[in-house]
C-alpha cells in the first residue's frame, strides 16, 4: 500500500465517494462525532488490514460479523477484537438465540446497504427497520479508540469507543448487548 496519511473528518472531495459512504459521514457530523480518516485501496480480510490497523493505531480495529440465527428470523452485527475467533454457541448461549451462522451478502445489503469486506457499525444508519441487533465484545470496551469502515471498504475512521456506542449507536435507534468472547487459542 501507499503511504497512509490521516485526515481529519469528512472527504473534501464527495465526487468520487458512494452515497453510503457519504450518509456515514453526513451522520458523524450531524453528532457532532469527531473522527479521523484514512483512505486506501479495497481490502476484504482481517490480514489485508495490518497497515492500515497500524497507521489507525492506538485504536484498535474490531472485527465485525453480519449473522443469522438458524431460523433466519433474526439478524445481528457482531463487533469483537480482530484477534478473536468466533465460537457460534459461546455467543448464542448468551443471547438466548438458536445456532449462529453468516448471513448472506443479500440480507446484508438489503439490511446495512453494505457488501462482504465493509460491514461496520457504521451500516446500522440504514437499518430503519431495526432488524440488526448489535453485539459488541466486553473486551472493546476498554479500548478508548476503535477503527472501523464507513461502509465502504477503500476507507477506514479512526473514533472515540464512547462517541460510538454512546451516540452513534442510540441515534441509530439501536441499543447493544455486551457479550463475552474468548480469546484465541493460540494467545
């Protein structure tokens, strides 16, 4: 990758930016959020995003998993540390819910209006409807800066863990479990 360069909230530029991106931005700024903003090519894996973890750094950048339970009639955003490994029944048993499993790229767009590679926090704006259910891994929060993508995939923000879920997240219209994830086996 290029050199990464941060800058400071919104693209001057929205040209060549999506609507989505753009709504993601356009709400930060209506909160009163601040945040900071790499951007950088596409990138689809956890692997894909070691310079860009590194440049967002001290914070800590989340891994996030669009999900479904068994019957398909529930649908949750799983926001966990990116070093984790997710066990469907340890988050299952939690929440009361059937065997968890991915949902597929279809829910996921017509529910976050975002694709695989992008899934975000930052998607919850375009779930009027309320039919995601936020997740988030206890151990996030300790961490006072989290990175996550604007629901696109080619950038990347750097914002306060409190803004998000404290602000961002309740003027979705949302609210959040906390749940416990383990660590990794090979930790």
């Amino acid at each position: 990758m290029n050199q990464l360069q941060m800058q400071k909230g919104r693209p001057k530029n929205g040209t060549e930016r999506t609507d989505t991106e753009l709504r993601v931005y356009d709400f930060l700024d209506q909160l009163w959020i601040e945040y900071e903003r790499i951007d950088h090519e596409a990138v689809e894996t956890m692997e894909d995003c070691i310079e860009i973890d590194q440049a967002l750094a001290p914070a800590v950048v989340c891994k996030n998993l669009f999900l479904k339970n068994s019957k398909e009639d529930h649908y949750y955003l799983l926001m966990m540390l990116g070093d984790k490994k997710f066990r469907s029944s340890e988050v299952a048993g939690q929440i009361g819910s059937t065997r968890l499993s991915f949902a597929s790229a279809e829910r996921m767009k017509e529910y976050l209006d975002i694709r695989p590679g992008s899934v975000s926090v930052m998607g919850l704006i375009n779930d009027t409807g309320r039919r995601v259910k936020l997740l988030v891994d206890e151990d996030l929060l300790a961490h006072e800066l989290l990175g996550c993508h604007p629901c696109v995939n080619t950038s990347s923000l750097r914002l306060k863990t409190g803004d998000v879920l404290e602000q961002f997240v309740p003027a979705t219209g949302h609210d959040y479990v906390v749940v416990h994830i383990g660590k990794a086996a090979n930790l």
